[in-house]
C-alpha cells in the first residue's frame, strides 16, 4: 500500500498549516501520479509561469505540445477580447475563396497575384489603336469628319472609299439654250437647270450611278433646246435635278426652270427672260444665266454649272442663240 509522507525542509524555520475547510462532508484528494510542485490559488493565473500568453503578438498560444491536438472541447463564448486584424499579408498556405476575401475586407496585394487576367471581349472585330467601340459593340474606325470631296462633271460610277459611311450629294441640271429669230416669239432665253442637296447614308451601299446633264445647245432657229438631267441613283436613293427648258417659240415667254427632286433640298431653276422685257437667261444654284446683248458678236452663254443661254437676232449674224451650262454631281465625303 502506497504510504503519504509530509517531509520538512531542512534549511527552513517555517511552520506549515493544512487547515481544513468549513464542511460537514468527507472528502477525498486524490494526489496525480507524478512529480511536481502544487500551484498557488490565486485563481487568475498570474502566477503562473512557463506558459506564454496570448497577448503577445507571435508567441504560441496552445498547449506545450505546439499543436494543439490535446485542446478539447474549447467554448467560443469564454474568449473575450479582440482579436488582430486579418491583413492577408500573413495568410500563407491557405487559399482563401472570394467570399471570404470580400467577407473579411481582406486588401491582397498586387505581388501576391499570379498568373494572367483575362481580357474582357467588348466588342466584335478586332481592338487596335486606329478604331473605337461603338454602341452596338462594333470596332470601328476612330477617324471621322470630313475625308474628301469627288466632282464630277461627266457622267459615271462613283465608289465608296474605305471608311466611308455618309455623303453629301449635291446635283445640278444643265442650262437651256435661248431661241433665234426675228420675231419676239424667237427672242426669249432658256431656263436655269434644277438643284437637289441631300444627305445619303452609303454603309452599306458600295456605289452609284452618276449620271451629268449637258446645257442645251445652242438654236439656230426658233425653240431653244432645254438642257439635260442630272442624278445621283443608288439602287436606294435617287436625287434629280432637272435641266431648264429652252426658250418655246412664243410670244413672251423664256424657258422655264428645271424641277428638282430626292434630296432634303429641292430648288427649281430660274425662267429665261423673254422678249421686251429681261431678256437675261436663267440663272441656277450653281451657274447663272447669259445676259442679252444687243450686238453682233455672239450671243450670251450660260455660266457655272446649270446657266441658261440667251436668245440670238438672225439680223445679228449667222451664229446660234446662247447655249445653257453643263450641269455637275457634287460628292462630300465623311467618314
């Protein structure tokens, strides 16, 4: 049978006190099975030693055994205090998902990031320095505004250069030619040729026929000769300016403007003058008309672009009335 022996000190002088407690139960102290010294009773702890707290910031918080495997049934409602602020610049080893980032406000920093962001697909076509995205996610070219200025004064094809969305089509008539007589029927000039003015939009048009009305040519006797069309036709849209009418053989009266029609400007050339009164030819938006004159050189021509010629005496020579201006096709280009 194990004995209990109560061994003194033999340097100290002390007398040791067991005073047993206020009670009317038997008790039984169990005494551990191994070797050490009993700790005090103060109750908090700050007595002891040898086990390091966890108020200092990298010291080891668990039981000596380093790893925590004897700590059981440890209650999260004991712990007060606060704990650290999470940095993320301490996390290593563990791979924290999104949600928790996001959860803990964690700031990760840019030198712990690895590997390669995606790009993000905007649009379609293809991203470079010389175009934007537009609102219907399509590359486009940046470049816009003006980008050039085609005329032509004979009839053809025009082609939609590249980058090119929307033009300005300007298209004016030819002139007509006064009459030639000796009676006042025969004396009246020619019509200015129509103008039309319009914007088109050519994204998806690649070209269009271009068609320049000639001024009418001069008369060598009586009616005068109108001038020709002019157009812009697209398979889409189609702008008209009309030639102006050589003067009629009649009595006071020149010949009338030419019509307009397609664009968001139409205007009709001006009448021919006529006999005993102005006998200056009608003018256009981009010609003017001959003026009438009374000697035998030669008569009045028409001007620009859609002029009317004047009217010829046969007294006045053998040469014919004035003939009208060819008529022009305008195209301003934007991209």
């Amino acid at each position: 049978m194990a004995k209990v022996k109560i061994q003194g000190h033999a340097s100290g002088t002390g007398i040791l006190t067991i005073t047993a407690p206020n009670t009317s139960t038997d008790r039984t102290i169990t005494l551990p099975d191994a070797s050490g010294a009993l700790l005090n009773s103060d109750g908090d702890g700050s007595s002891l030693t040898g086990i390091q707290s966890p108020l200092v910031e990298g010291t080891d918080y668990l039981a000596p055994d380093g790893d925590g495997s004897n700590l059981t049934a440890l209650d999260a409602t004991t712990l007060t205090g606060n704990l650290p602020a999470i940095d993320g610049s301490n996390l290593t080893g563990v791979a924290p998902t999104k949600s928790v980032v996001e959860a803990l406000g964690i700031d990760v920093p840019a030198t712990n990031l690895t590997g390669t962001v995606p790009t993000a697909r905007l649009g379609t076509g293809t991203a470079d320095s010389s175009v934007h995205l537009r609102g219907d996610g399509a590359w486009a070219s940046a470049a816009a505004g003006l980008n050039s200025i085609q005329t032509f004064t004979s009839s053809g094809t025009w082609t939609r250069p590249s980058g090119v969305t929307k033009v300005i089509v300007e298209v004016q008539g030819g002139g007509g030619s006064g009459g030639k007589g000796n009676v006042s029927a025969a004396l009246c000039a020619g019509g200015g040729g129509g103008y039309s003015k319009g914007l088109v939009d050519v994204s998806s048009i690649s070209s269009s026929t271009i068609t320049v009305g000639s001024g009418g040519a001069g008369a060598t006797g009586g009616t005068g000769n109108s001038g020709g069309a002019s157009s812009w036709a697209d398979g889409t849209n189609t702008l008209t300016g009309n030639g102006g009418q050589g003067a009629p053989n009649q009595e006071y009266r020149g010949g009338a403007g030419g019509t307009a029609s397609g664009g968001a400007l139409n205007i009709e050339g001006q009448i021919g003058g006529e006999w005993g009164g102005n006998q200056m030819a009608g003018s256009s938006m981009l010609g003017h008309g001959g003026n009438y004159s009374y000697d035998s050189s030669s008569a009045r021509l028409g001007t620009g672009y859609g002029g009317g010629g004047t009217a010829r005496h046969i007294n006045w020579g053998s040469g014919n009335s004035g003939a009208g201006s060819n008529g022009i096709v305008i195209v301003t280009e934007y991209k």
